[in-house]
C-alpha cells in the first residue's frame, strides 16, 4: 500500500466514561476525513469506570492533531493523546492454528517455538494452536515460518500501547469524572510536547 512520505504511523490513545454510541461516534469521525484505521483495541483502564481506546492510523501530523481535537469534543472523552511509535511501549498478540501431523513430522517444534519466541496454548489430534506477542514484523515471521506445514488460520490482536512519557497522569485521571473540560487547547505536560488535549 502506497503511503505518502509525509504520513506515518500514529497511536491515538483516548480516555474515556463508558457510554453507549461512543464507539460509533469516534469511527464517524475517522470516515468523514478518509482516514484508514489500521488497528482499533477498547478496554478498560486503570480507573474504574474509565475507558480506553488505542487507535492506530498512517497519517501526517497535522491531521491527527485535527482528529485528537475533534475526538475531544465529545462529551465523554476525558483525555487524548497522539503518539509516533518510539514515543510507546506497544505490542500485539498473534494465534496461529496449524495441522498436527504437518508440523510434528516435517519441523522440530520445540526449535521454533524456541527461536520464536512462541508457546503451544493448545495441541489437538488434529491441529496446534500457537501463540506469540510482539511487533507486526515479529509476528509474521513465524507466519511465513508456518505456512509451508500446514498454517490453516493465522489471526493478530489490534494493539495495546503504553505511553513512555505519562509520569503523573494516573493521579491527574482519577479526577478528571469530577471536573468539567475547558475549550482552550494547550501543551501536553506530560509528553513535553504540543498535543491537542483541552485545559482541565
């Protein structure tokens, strides 16, 4: 897929109440600007009651500035942050089912789950069901790995990211139900750079 030398990859993480709609809302919201979302993970947070969304987009700054800033202005988003790759600590869980007798007479599996960094999470008559968490490129290494014995179903997690840079942040979430968000945009604290994020 051909991507513009000025886009790259962005991981939007967005705080948020757990509302129904919201999902849909923030979707519209990557549709109407023609923006490809190439991973999408929700779950909850380290707060009660609170949410979190990890979005993973190819795009330019200046548009995922623009979205951050629309994302925001729903009701129930507490906070959102962009983020280039190595700002992050991030990885993606990958299963890969494969027939039994293909593997087991044609490949030593101890060695490649040793050299993959991978473990067997089911082993059937029929098939083994192999796990491992890592990058994209990671990932499909044992993919490629796989496919001459018999890879019959291969499927990969969206991503779960965490922010290097967010000393502070969980004490400044806890308080964020009890107060009402500004309109003014200002300066990520946090990161020590410009972010679209509105004054609590």
């Amino acid at each position: 897929m051909y991507t513009s030398p000025d886009k790259q990859e962005y991981t939007i993480t967005v705080y948020t109440e757990n509302q129904v709609g919201l999902l849909n809302r923030i979707a519209i919201i990557f549709s109407r600007r023609k923006i490809n979302v190439e991973s999408l993970n929700t779950s909850p947070s380290e707060i009660a009651g609170i949410h979190r969304f990890t979005i993973v987009v190819q795009e330019t700054l200046d548009t995922v500035i623009k979205v951050v800033r629309q994302i925001e202005k729903q009701v129930e988003v507490l906070k959102a942050y962009y983020n280039t790759n190595d700002e992050i600590v991030w990885q993606e869980l990958a299963l890969y089912k494969v027939l039994s007798e293909e593997i087991t007479e044609k490949v030593k599996v101890e060695r490649l789950l040793r050299e993959y960094g991978a473990r067997a999470v089911a082993i059937r008559k029929d098939f083994i069901v192999f796990e491992t968490t890592g990058h994209r490129e990671e990932t499909n290494k044992l993919m490629k790995a796989l496919e001459p014995y018999g890879l019959v179903e291969f499927v990969r997690s969206a991503r779960v990211a965490i922010i290097k840079q967010s000393s502070g942040f969980h004490e400044k979430l806890k308080n964020f139900e009890k107060r009402e968000p500004g309109e003014e945009v200002v300066e990520n604290e946090y990161l020590g750079k410009r972010q679209a994020v509105f004054t609590m």
